[in-house]
C-alpha cells in the first residue's frame, strides 16, 4: 500500500476541513472550558463581574466539585448509568442474536424496528416516557379502568434508567449486530460438533468472540448516559438529579461557569477511565477480532 | 458379514423454495473405509456430508450410524467429528485449549485431557505449537489442529469438508498422504467431501460420485476409470473422448457401432442397447502412427494434428478426423523421440483396440 507520506500535500489538503472544523469547535472550546475550570470570576472595585475571570486563579472549583451533594450526583450517575447499560445488554444481545439469525429478507425491517428510537428525537423519545407512566397517563388511565391506581411511575430512578435503555437501546444493538452478523457460523457448528451443547456453545465461543462488539455498545451507551439531563430531569425529578443536571443548572441557572467547567471536566475524567478500561480489556483479549 | 458403520436409506433434503440438494440417496459406508464423496459444485455432497454430522436434518429418509438410526440426532450427540472446510479453529484459544475442547465440554477429567490432548498434537505433528493461538499459524497448521481437535474425540467416523481446497499446490500432495497415513494410523472411516477427482482417486477406498443430489456411481477408484456407468462419470472422472454412436447391428454380446467421424467397428458387450450409444475411450488409450497400423479389429481413422502439449513425461494431442471429430490423445514420451516428434498439422493415424473403450448406454 502507499505511504500517505508520499502524498502529503493531498493528505492535508483532505484532512483540513475536518481538522478546521475539530479545532474550533471541540479544542478552542474544551481548552477554554479547562482553563475556566481553574478560574474564578473576576472582582472588578469589589464587584463579581458577570464576564470577567482571574485565570488560573484557583482550585476551588475543584474542591467545591469534591464537595459530598455533587459526588452524591456523580455517584448516581455512575451507577444509574451502569445499570441502564447492563439492562441494554441483556435486551440487546438476545434481540441482535434474533435478527442475524433470521431469514435474510427479514433482517433489514426487523433491524429497522429495533433501532427506530435512534431516528427519533431524544426529547421527544423522552416526553412520550412521561406522557405514558405519569400519573395521568395512558398507563394510569388503563389501570384506573380496572379500579387500580393511579400509581406514582415517574420521579424514581427506576423510571430514569428505563428512560436512558429505551433512549440507548439502539446503540447497543447496532455494534452488537454488526459483529454477530460477522460472526463465522462454522464456530458455532465446530462446537456442537464437538459435543458441547447450546448454552455451552454460546459461553465458550459466541460470547467470547462477539466480546469486542459488547465492549464497543457498552462505551455507546455508558458514555452518554453518564451524562445524561434531560431524562434524569424529566422522568427523575430534581431528586434524581445527576451530574449532568449540576453540570447544567451551573451554566444557564447559577451562571458560575467556572464551577460547571470543573463538573465537566471531573465527568470527562470518569469516561477517560472507561476508556482506559476498554483500552486494557481489548489488549488482554487481543486476537479475538482478528 | 460386517455392519456398515454408516448407512444412508433414501435421504432426501429439500429446502424451502423448491430446492432439492438431496434426492433419495441409499449409500453403504463400512468402518475403516476411506470413503469419499466426489461431484461438482452444488450436487448435494456438503449437505448429506452436513446430514451425517447432524448439522443439517434430512426431509425424508433414515441415516444409521453404527446400527442406530440418528437422522434426527443433534451433532453434539453424534458419534462423528467433522473438520470444516474453513477449519472453524477458535481464534480465542490457544491450539491446546481448542484440541481439548470437544473433550473438556463432554466432562473429561483434566488429566484425562491432557494425555489426549498431548497424543493427538503429537499425532498430527504439532506438539512445539501447543500454545500458539490460532492467527499465529499457517492454513496447513491450523488444518492439523482441527484434525487433532476431531480425533481427539475418536469418533466412529471422522467428516472432511473439502479438507485440501484451501491449501496451496505442494501442501496438498503432502496432506494427502499425511491424511491417508492417518486413516491407516486410526483405523476409522473417514468420509471425505471433494470436488477435486484427484483428490477422491488418490485417496479414497470407494466414491460415490454425485451429480444433481443423486448417486450417479459407487465403485473403487479403478473401476470408476475404467468402467463408469454413464456418461457423466466418465466425462467428470478423467479426460475422455466421447464418440456418438448408432448401433447397426447386434448379435448377441457383439454390437457392431457406427461412431460418427470414425467409421464402423465391433464392441463386445452384455448391456441391452438402444439404437443409440455413447464409445468412451480414454486419451491414453488412443495411438498414434504415421503408417497405416495393421491388427485384426482395431479401430482406426485419418486425423490431422491440431494441437500438441508437451508436459515432459506426456504430450497432450489434439487432432481432427478427416469428419471433423475432435480427438484428445495422451502419448507416453517414453523414447527421446516419443511425443515430441509430432508436429502441427501432420497427417497421422489414430487407432484403438474395441477392448479399451467402453460402450455407455446412459
């Protein structure tokens, strides 16, 4: 193959607009975010200023962020997040494991299906949520037609993480199709051969080479979830805030960007360690996507 | 009289959408056979290779293996082991880990697996690369791991799927002997699965040579070259001239042929014939000589040399007969001046004995 090397003019000339494009609208501002993380606003003649900052003035932000109220936040985000992504596997896989293998001329509708929350706004995936379990909803009303209810669905974390799997579910089941459908059937033919039954084909061999695409939905779905706001707030309620709704409140409600800047960047290194994890995970299993 | 280990009553597999892969196939395979299942692509012989597994279930009929009618037997319950054409060695586990497998799900003790494990690597010559994983290794290596994976089990029949097709030229002539080495080694049936004639003739004890999911012949190597049944056997096992003949007279065993673009001639045979038939007479049975040749009998006709191929050994020649009837000739170039002295266009005498051809009805 040619060594983009011997071709460098035309290399740059490609990779510009996409470089342009990441270095003003994700670095310039990410490296903004950061340096106003370790910023306090300005006190211009003894007056906070509203726009004004002392760079690099200070941790406090970060203390403050270190504070128990917002890792009770963090906290919950991590484990509401974990949740809504293992309840995402455990759907995903067996309905990714149905369509590859159904007739072929089924596949592309059935997957079509699976993943239509994905072509539909978040914010309306997540209003239909709460018009349906709220306790004037659709769910409520078909109770009360058998006497039952009203029953209170929403404000719970439950409510929150079935929000985040219905929303997510569709990045889950795409990575898991794409190395399903790869998958060579002669493995899982060479196993049954050899004796091994169906659950032990599918632990000893399917489980073990479709790993990767499991690792790569998992990072799909846990990543955003971490920093979910929008279905936290809406199906969860101010007491099943997470990260995400603090991160938001300081930006457009306590207008203390520097603080909000720390919150996220204490998030981003939460995802960094995902990522960290997948990275080691994916060394130890090497060979397995070869 | 023994049992035969494998025995297919009237299979047939038909798919949904109108396609028969397998119509009523009745075979007898005895243990220790080196059995193989010889046709072109798309005749049937991977999907009753896959019905013997268990891999795939026939639509009609019965498949004993070892006196137990198991057509319906899921694979992980069958007394057979098969080796993929692809190999199917897990890319996940190391060469040890994928020989003990089949025995480790089956509830072997440890120990057990370990001897087993140790014997069948050194069977098929691998002990040095029992911890390698599978995409450290070459196709020939990972084809010996998926043998050593399937005798590990010693399984009453051990299944090849096109086991030569994916290795190059040279690695195929020693897996071939390596493979019937094997089989003499092991003492059970192998059924083979080949589209490559070669391959079945070397190897094999018996084909069954298949042609649109029907039997079309089983019969030795040698009996398949000398007496196919019909015309698709003789034309897929070998190379062979093919001569449309009416048959103009018979009297008794003599039926006296007149072969388009050779002329007349007299063939001794105890087959009911039509008015119509088929010579088959192989290329090396053809001779050629610049005079006239003389013998009682011998059937011979004016040609003229289109084509020579010198292969060293042999020379491959194609001539034409003053009619128009094209002829494949193979010359043994057993003197320095043998085949390689013919020349384009020269005008020779091709003749044969009745004996070495063959009349085909079918």
């Amino acid at each position: 193959m040619d060594d983009w090397k011997d071709f460098r003019r035309v290399f740059l000339t490609l990779a510009s607009p996409g470089s342009l494009w990441m270095l003003i609208f994700f670095i310039i501002p990410m490296t903004f975010l950061f340096v106003l993380s370790f910023s306090s606003k300005a006190i211009i003649n003894g007056e906070t200023s509203t726009t004004a900052y002392a760079y690099f003035s200070t941790f406090d932000n970060y203390f403050a962020s270190a504070g128990t109220s917002y890792l009770v936040l963090l906290w919950r985000a991590i484990w509401t997040s974990a949740i809504a992504t293992f309840v995402c596997l455990v759907l995903a896989y067996p309905l990714a494991l149905a369509v590859c293998f159904a007739p072929p001329r089924w596949r592309p509708i059935m997957l079509l299906l699976l993943i239509l929350p994905f072509w539909i706004n978040l914010l309306i995936c997540t209003y239909a949520m709460y018009s349906i379990f709220r306790s004037t909803g659709v769910v409520n009303q078909a109770l009360g037609l058998v006497g039952l209810g009203p029953y209170e669905m929403l404000n719970n974390t439950t409510a929150v993480i079935m929000g985040l799997v219905y929303v997510y579910l569709p990045f889950m089941i795409l990575p898991l199709y794409s190395t399903i459908e790869k998958l060579d059937r002669s493995f899982l033919e060479a196993s049954l051969d050899l004796g091994a039954s169906q659950a032990r084909t599918f632990w000893s061999v399917t489980w073990p080479l479709t790993l990767p695409g499991v690792i790569t939905g998992i990072i799909l779905v846990y990543i955003p979830c971490l920093g979910t706001f929008l279905t936290s707030d809406i199906l969860g309620g101010p007491n099943n805030w997470t990260i995400g709704n603090a991160i938001q409140n300081q930006f457009l409600e306590a207008n203390n960007w520097p603080f909000g800047a720390a919150l996220s960047f204490i998030l981003m290194y939460a995802t960094f360690i995902a990522l960290i994890i997948r990275a080691v995970v994916a060394r130890r299993s090497k060979g397995v996507d070869a | 009289m023994t049992e035969p280990i494998i025995s297919i009553r009237n299979v047939a597999k038909r798919f949904a959408g109108g396609v028969t892969a397998v119509d009523n196939i009745s075979i007898d395979i005895m243990p220790n056979e080196f059995f193989a299942l010889l046709g072109p692509s798309g005749c049937g012989k991977t999907t009753l290779l896959r019905m013997i597994s268990g891999l795939e279930t026939p639509t009609e009929g019965q498949i004993f293996i070892g006196g137990e009618d198991m057509a319906f037997t899921p694979p992980n319950k069958r007394p057979t082991n098969m080796v993929f054409q692809s190999y199917a060695v897990f890319p996940h586990m190391t060469v040890e880990q994928n020989v003990g497998y089949g025995l480790k799900v089956t509830g072997v003790a440890p120990a057990e697996i370990k001897t087993r494990t140790a014997e069948a690597l050194e069977m098929v010559k691998l002990s040095h690369l029992a911890l390698r994983k599978p995409d450290q290794m070459s196709g020939g290596q990972r084809q010996r791991v998926a043998l050593a994976r399937a005798l590990v089990k010693r399984p009453k029949v051990l299944l090849l799927d096109e086991p030569l097709s994916a290795l190059d030229a040279k690695l195929r002539d020693d897996m071939r002997m390596e493979l019937t080495r094997l089989q003499e080694t092991v003492g059970i049936t192998f059924i083979i699965v080949t589209h490559d004639q070669d391959e079945a003739l070397s190897m094999a004890s018996r084909i069954a040579v298949m042609d649109k999911g029907a039997v079309a012949q089983i019969a030795t190597p040698a009996e398949l070259y000398e007496q196919p049944r019909n015309r698709f056997v003789a034309d897929f096992i070998g190379k062979v001239n093919l001569l449309d003949a009416a048959i103009v007279k018979q009297k008794g065993e003599t039926k006296t042929c007149d072969a388009k673009g050779i002329g007349k001639f007299d063939m001794l045979t105890d087959k009911a014939c039509s008015n119509e038939a088929t010579i088959a007479v192989r290329p090396e049975k053809l001779k050629l000589s610049t005079s006239e040749p003389k013998g009682a009998g011998l059937v011979k006709v004016k040609a003229t040399i289109r084509d020579v191929a010198y292969y060293g050994d042999t020379s491959h020649i194609i001539a034409d007969t003053v009619e128009g009837k094209e002829l494949e000739i193979n010359v043994q170039n057993d003197s320095r001046t043998g085949g390689a002295g013919v020349e384009r266009g020269q005008k020779m005498w091709v003749h044969f004995n009745p004996h070495d051809a063959l009349l085909l009805t079918e």
